[in-house]
C-alpha cells in the first residue's frame, strides 16, 4: 500500500448465494492516508465522530475501524453489538474489542447481523466487497 491509499466499499444487496439480504446503500469510496482511520458506525445526535454512517439498527455507535499499519490494510470491531464479518467469519464476541484483521480487495465484509429476519431495511446488515486501490469509475462517491 502506498500514502493515499483508495477503499471501495462496494455495497452488496442479495447477489451472494447463501448470504442474507443486505442493507442498500451507494458505493462508499475514501482515501485513507497512513496513521488516519475510518470509523464506521450507526449516526446519533448524541456523537458525531463515525466517518461513514450506516442508518442500521444493526450497526452500532461505535461499531468497527478500518486503518493502515505497516502498509497493510486492517479491519478491527469496536465492541459491536450485532458482529463484524469479514468474509463470513465474526471478528469479535458481542461487545468486545477483536484483534485487527488484514483486509485484501475482494474480502467481503458484513457490519452487523440481520435482526428478527431482516424483514425491514433498518434492521438488516451492511454486506460490501472491499476493493484496494480500484481503477477510476464513474460510481457516486460519497463525501466525508
């Protein structure tokens, strides 16, 4: 990875076999420069200090960051409620705090946990492919 590092956030709906429905939102585009971080997490009115905000009954306040380290790319939950999964697999126990977990392009990531079925949008998870340094699109791109 190099300084000004581009993350996609390729948001995903139900075009994976045998994953849940997911939450639908544009695709989420960032630069991430070393030691900055991207904070992913449910908006309140009490704090505002999440970089993308994910209108989830799933997702919590504080739910999970993503950073570069020694020119790798991590993920690590913040203590979620409903889980954060990278490519199927929980990275933490409700309400802790997991190790940091390296993201490739193409992992696939879940914030949180579809509630009582996900019937309704606002209780569905976020399912996205992660893409590192993507070729320029002509994708919305959301700003901070």
């Amino acid at each position: 990875m190099h300084p000004g590092t581009v993350i996609r956030f390729c948001i995903l709906s139900n075009d994976l076999p045998g994953q849940e429905p997911s939450m639908v939102i544009d695709t989420i585009e960032r630069e991430l420069a070393p030691s900055t971080q991207i904070r992913l997490g449910r908006f309140t009115t009490i704090t505002d200090e999440n970089d993308i905000h994910l209108n989830s009954k799933v997702v919590s306040r504080r739910h999970a960051k993503i950073y570069v380290k020694k020119s790798k790319l991590l993920i690590k939950d913040t203590k979620s409620n409903f889980g954060t999964y990278v490519n199927g697999v929980r990275l933490a126990k409700k309400k802790q705090v997991s190790v940091p977990h390296k993201l490739e392009s193409g992992d696939i990531v879940r914030i949180g946990k579809d509630f009582h079925g996900g019937i309704k949008e606002n209780q569905r998870g976020v399912l996205m492919r992660i893409e590192i340094d993507p070729p320029a699109s002509t994708t919305m791109m959301m700003t901070p």
